[in-house]
C-alpha cells in the first residue's frame, strides 16, 4: 500500500499486513497457531523472508486475506473462524486504514489444548 501524504510517501509492506492479520487471528480464543506452509517452514529455517501463513492480496485501497488456522479439538469451528474473520477485519481497518474486503479462513489442523497432551 503506497499513499502519497503532503510531508512524503507513506508504505505499508504486504508483510505487515500479513503480521497484523497473523497476531489478530492467534488472539482469538480456541485459535492454536497459523498454519505455514513447506515452503515457508524451509525459508524461515535458512533466515530468507518466512511465510507466516498469511496470503495478502492488494487492491485499490483495500485488502484481502487467506490463512489456514490450527485450532483447539472441542472448539465450535464455525464460531471460531467468524470471530477470526472479525478480528482481523477490524485490527487491520484501524492500523492500516485499508478496506479489508474479504478474509479466507481455511482450517488446517485440529489439536489438543495443551493440558491434555502430555
């Protein structure tokens, strides 16, 4: 995102906007983590450019989302990814001022909560 203001040019990198979405969704309640993928898992490895999981699209002055989520075995999915889809909504709407236009939850992985794997 480019935005032309009177004291200069004002960027925000599509990987900011993958964080901001990434740690909005982890705050949600029965989200475990976020998914990455192979190829994301092997560039963090060797230090390049880490997928986090989050695929950002660009469009004039709005954003769309897809993320795959790991979540808590027990949860209510539906409930969970709606609130993920609003959670992100509104956290990247007040630091970017972007539109978010569309946010793609995909459900990648059930596991236990922590207690009980041990």
């Amino acid at each position: 995102m480019d935005e032309e203001k009177q004291l200069g040019k004002i960027k925000i990198e599509e990987e900011v906007l993958a964080q901001i979405a990434g740690i909005a969704a982890t705050q949600v309640k029965g989200v475990c983590g976020i998914s990455t993928s192979l190829v994301g898992g092997i560039a963090k490895f060797f230090k390049k450019k880490p997928d986090i999981g989050v695929k950002v699209i660009l469009g004039e002055g709005e954003v769309s989302f897809e993320l795959g989520i790991e979540v808590e075995y027990g949860v209510s999915i539906p409930e969970v990814t709606y609130e993920v889809q609003e959670r992100i909504k509104k956290e990247v709407e007040k630091m970017s001022g972007l539109k978010v236009a569309n946010v793609d939850v995909i459900v990648k992985e059930v596991k236990l909560p922590k207690k009980e794997q041990k």
